[in-house]
C-alpha cells in the first residue's frame, strides 16, 4: 500500500453507525491537515474542512505510516483495520508521553510500535521478506517434526491468511517429507508433491485445503532422519577428503568401447540379478573401504 496511493482515500461516514470511516484518518495525516478528532457523526466535513468535536486530537508519526504501508503490502484494508486497533487500544490505555507533541490530556500520539501492535491484533502482521517469515516457518517445520497437528495447521495459517506464497510452503514440505519423515512413511513425498503441483494449479485460496491436508499428513506421519543422517556424512567425507577424490574402480566403470574394455573398465563386475545367492562386491573405492554412512 504505497503512501501516495492512501491519498486517494475517501472519507465517509458510515451509513449503519456513527462511526466515520477510517480513510479520514490516513487523508488528514498525509494531506497535512491539522489532526482531527473522531468519531462522531453529528461532525460536519468535506475534503479540505473538517470541524471537529470533542474527541481526543489523534497525531500519528511519518514512520508509522511507512511501516503501515510496508507491512500491509498493498492490501488497504488491512491498512485501515489495524490503524482503527491502534488509535482504539491507545484511547483505551493513555495518551502520548509528556514532553512530546500529542501529550495533551486530550491528544493521543500513534508510533510505529502501535501501529504494529494494531496490525497483530488484526492477525495480518505478517512480513512476507522479513523475520516472520523465518520465524513462521520455522514454526511450522518444528510443529511437524514434533507430531503436533494442532500448532501445524495453525501456523500454516499464519503464513497462507498473511499472504504468504502458498507454492512456497509447499516446497518446504516436500524437503520435510524427506528430511524429517524419510523411509519411516515414503508416501509423505508423494503427498508432498502432489501438494505442490496441486497449488500450482489452482492457486490461491483453493489450495489451502491441499496444503492444510498435506500438514496434518506430515504432522501424525512416522519420523526417520536416517537418510538425511547418512548423506549429511557423505558430504562431511567429501569436504574432508586430502588430495584428489578417489578414481571410480574399474569394474564399476561404463565400457561402451573397444578401447575402454582394453583397458579393464567393467572387467569383474558381477551383474547380481544372474546370480542366485548374495553377491560379495566392493562398490566404494579401495581407500574408502570399510567406511559406514549408516
């Protein structure tokens, strides 16, 4: 919700109550105008006059309005609801500090953590490229992990009612599926993918639903972090390796030529399906043998 775009805002009055609409508040405080006092509908206004009653004088700072503007994303009414919880949980909790502009007995000052707190209120505080968007999903993965249905679907609906992308979540459950549930439920994964190209057909809000299916099925799955272990130490090999990696052997290499069968590659592979009992192979290099990822 660009600043520029609040100018265009209109304020009416209500027609079922006597309550003006809250496009007066932000028109009077971009235009410039001097604070109002709200809510009466005995007062008389137009665009560039407004004669006030007796109501506390309402001042709201710059960054407050920047940060309303932020938060809310281009959703204006999300804007208005929780700048109206802002003003009303200061009328009901004290006026601005001494000292400061609005700290008269009848004037209340708005900062941006009020209009923060507002914002919460109206359950839409949700910074899409902020910390709450970690902090959200984080959340999520951690309630999964622990089994609790309850608080996954709950911060799933944090994230979807704050606008989050939904194809994003899904890609996070599909990494879950894997990392955090594994061998213990394979299907999880076909869950998961089915989830995401559900939502990337359908889009937003029908695929909710898919989504909210596809956490609780995470959530009341069997958790196993064996495969997830065992690679974890596979690159931990990797990185620590000296020198030059190990070659492929020989009888483990591709021969699709002459040459390359001169030269031994394939030479000694036992192809296990001709046989009829276990084979004993050696499928790591010479220098690795022995070692255990699982």
């Amino acid at each position: 919700m660009a600043v520029e775009h609040l100018e265009s805002i209109n304020a009416k009055p209500t027609e079922k109550s006597d309550v003006y609409s809250f496009g007066i508040v932000l028109w009077v405080i971009i235009a410039g105008k001097e604070p109002y006092e709200a809510f009466n509908s005995t007062c008389s206004y137009n665009k560039y006059q407004i004669h006030l009653c007796c109501r506390p004088a309402v001042y709201i700072e710059e960054k407050a309005i920047s940060t309303l503007a932020h938060l809310c994303d281009g959703d204006a009414r999300a804007g208005l609801n929780g700048l109206q919880l802002a003003v009303q949980a200061r009328l009901a909790t004290g006026k601005a500090p001494a000292g400061t502009k609005g700290s008269s007995s009848n004037e209340i000052f708005i900062r941006e953590e009020h209009v923060k707190e507002g914002l919460q209120r109206s359950h839409i505080l949700y910074d899409r490229a902020g910390e709450e968007h970690y902090n959200c999903i984080s959340a999520l993965h951690k309630s999964m992990r622990g089994s609790d249905e309850n608080a996954s679907l709950y911060w799933l609906g944090r994230m979807l009612e704050g606008g989050e992308n939904p194809l994003y979540v899904a890609r996070r459950l599909v990494r879950f599926a894997s990392e955090d549930i594994g061998l213990a439920d394979p299907l999880a994964l076909n869950q998961a993918v089915a989830a995401y190209q559900g939502c990337h057909f359908i889009g937003m809000p029908e695929c909710e639903v898919l989504l909210a299916q596809c956490v609780t099925y995470m959530a009341r799955a069997p958790k196993s972090i064996e495969v997830y272990q065992a690679y974890s130490k596979v690159k931990e090999c990797l990185k620590n390796h000296k020198g030059p990696l190990p070659s492929v052997p020989l009888h483990l290499r591709n021969a699709p030529t002459k040459l390359m069968k001169s030269l031994g590659y394939g030479k000694g592979y036992k192809y296990n399906p001709v046989y009829q009992e276990p084979v004993e192979q050696n499928y790591l290099p010479g220098e690795l043998k022995g070692i255990k990822f699982f």
